[in-house]
C-alpha cells in the first residue's frame, strides 16, 4: 500500500484526470486501509491480551468489511478507466491505471485468504476464550457474567467505530478540500467534517474511560456525542445527494455520493448500535463490575479477588472490602 502510495502521489499530480477528484479519492481510500491495517495489528494484539470473545468476532468482521470496501474501491477504479477510451491514454495514465489495477488487485487477493483464515482461527480462539470470563468473573456469577459481556460488546463497537468513522471522515475531507482549493471559496461543510475528525479519538476515548471508570458525566456526554455524529453523518450524506442533482455537479459529486453511502451506511449501524449500547452500559454502573473493569492484566485478577471483593448493602450499593473469605482457584 505505501508502493501504491507513492504511485498515486507522483503521477496524480502529473496527470490530466477528467475529474480533479479522481486521484484524491483514491489516495484517501489508501490513507484508509494503511490506517486500518496497523489499527487491526494492535487491536488483534489487545484481543489476545484481554481475551475478549466479542472482539475476536469483531476483528473478524472489520478484515470483512475492509475487505468489502477494498473490493469497491477496486471496482470504482476499474469503471472510471473503462468509461474512457484506453488508447487515447497517454504513457504516463496507463502507467497509472496498471500501478493502481495491480496493487488493489493484489490486496483484494490477500485480504480474502487472510479473512478465511480469520475466521478459522477465530472459531479456535472462541473456544478457548469462552472459558476466561469464569476466571474473571468471581463464582462465575450469572449477573456479572451478563453485565460484563455487554461491557464487551461496547468495547468491540468502540474499536470498529473507530475505523469506520475516521474512514469516513477522510473520505469527506479530501474532496472537499480540493473543491476549496480549486475554486477559491469557503465551504462550512469542509470545517464541519474536519472538526468531526478532529473529534472522533478525543471523543471515543473519553467513551472507553467513562464506561471502564463507570463515570456517569462522561458517558452522558458520549451519548450527546453519538446523537451529534449521526446527525453530521446524516448531514454529509444529504449534501453530497443534493449536489448530484445539480447539473454542474452531478459527474463530480457522483463517484463520491456511492462511497459515503456504502461508508455511511454502516457508520450509521455502527453509532445507532454503540449508542444503545452506551445507554445500556451506563443503567448497568453500580452493578458490581467496576473492579473487573479496572483489572490491568490477568495476573492482576486473581492476586485481586483473593484479597478484594464486592459486597452489597441492604439499599443495593456495592463496596470494595477486603474479602472476608478463602478463595479457591
């Protein structure tokens, strides 16, 4: 991806592109899986270090999906080339096209046999995994085990929100910010969308801390947070609609309309999900699972059941005391 980086970088400002969005478009779709692949490496090393079953199952859902996007991207592509004349090219567009064809080809191709194996290992993992949250969970307990799988749940919807969003987010920058540079005006949508990126990681981490910390201010500020980004979302995507009916605009705004409407439509999934989730998160604080969410590693667990515990008062409130008992493995 970097080699077709370079590609893009040197030859899309050489060349004469019908569209000045034509190059952009796809070098934000590169920014995007480059982001993404080292994303998915860490998040696949935190996986493994936490043992969360929901997150194998989600990291096996973003290969597919990047998988899925880097399939359109390609076909994207390919339709542009072939609505023009491939001879009438000069040497450096088919230099281009052969470059670009190549290299998604390429990823397509290893995306699909890394998503297969995904899938297997993830199926292994599952059985494995299945058996920490006991380990987790003191007396293997029936409420806390449910509570802590929605925590779980979060968590993995906080680790696609943030590709899927960023992804977006890009995608909406670039071409806006080309159509500013080209005719020399001001465009509010172009700020919107930066200021909506700028926020994004601000925002999902203040969403991983309140729910770890159950920190209720935060995490209402969260769900004003997810409401405002699905009005935004929304808002990108009937803007970029209402310039495709605009004769002046509707080749430019067109090739742009089909990616934020496949990128937007599961962002919007994904933020209406995460937002019940977060309501649900946040009825269940003060339920007993505040100290398996301050856990910091597996060794740390069991050195801190056996001297901690929760006890529940006669009004329903939990305390952290000193265990009163002999904890067996």
């Amino acid at each position: 991806m970097f080699y077709d980086w370079y590609n893009l970088t040197w030859l899309g400002a050489r060349l004469p592109f019908q569209s000045s969005w034509e190059a952009p478009l796809v070098i934000a779709q590169v920014i995007a899986v480059i982001v993404e692949s080292v994303y998915q490496f860490v998040l696949s090393l935190h996986t493994a270090k936490r043992r969360n079953i929901v997150q194998v199952l989600a990291i096996c859902a973003n290969n597919f999906c990047m998988l899925a996007f880097t399939a359109l991207a390609w076909c994207t592509i390919q339709w542009d080339f072939d609505a023009e004349d491939f001879d009438a090219r000069n040497n450096d567009r088919g230099i281009y096209y052969i470059a670009v064809r190549r290299a998604f080809i390429l990823l397509v191709a290893l995306l699909g046999l890394v998503t297969v194996a995904l899938s297997v290992m993830a199926w292994r993992l599952y059985r494995e995994f299945s058996w920490a949250i006991y380990r987790f969970i003191a007396a293997a307990d029936r409420k806390l085990r449910r509570l802590y799988l929605t925590y779980e749940i979060y968590v993995a919807l906080l680790h696609l929100d943030f590709f899927f969003l960023f992804g977006f987010w890009v995608q909406a920058v670039i071409p806006l910010a080309i159509t500013c540079f080209d005719n020399g005006q001001y465009d509010p949508n172009l700020s919107l969308a930066a200021l909506a990126l700028a926020f994004t990681i601000p925002q999902l981490i203040l969403a991983a801390i309140s729910v770890r910390k159950e920190w209720r201010v935060g995490q209402a500020i969260t769900l004003v947070m997810y409401l405002v980004y699905i009005g935004v979302v929304s808002y990108q995507i009937w803007f970029v609609w209402t310039q495709t009916m605009n004769d002046g605009d509707q080749e430019r705004y067109a090739e742009l309309l089909l990616r934020m409407q496949c990128y937007g439509g599961i962002v919007l999934v994904l933020l209406v999900a995460s937002t019940i989730m977060s309501g649900i998160c946040m009825r269940n604080f003060n339920g007993g699972l505040l100290l398996h969410n301050r856990r910091d590693n597996d060794g740390a667990v069991e050195e801190t059941q056996s001297r901690w515990t929760y006890y529940q008062s006669s009004d329903g409130q939990f305390s952290l005391e000193r265990s009163r008992r002999m904890v067996m493995d």
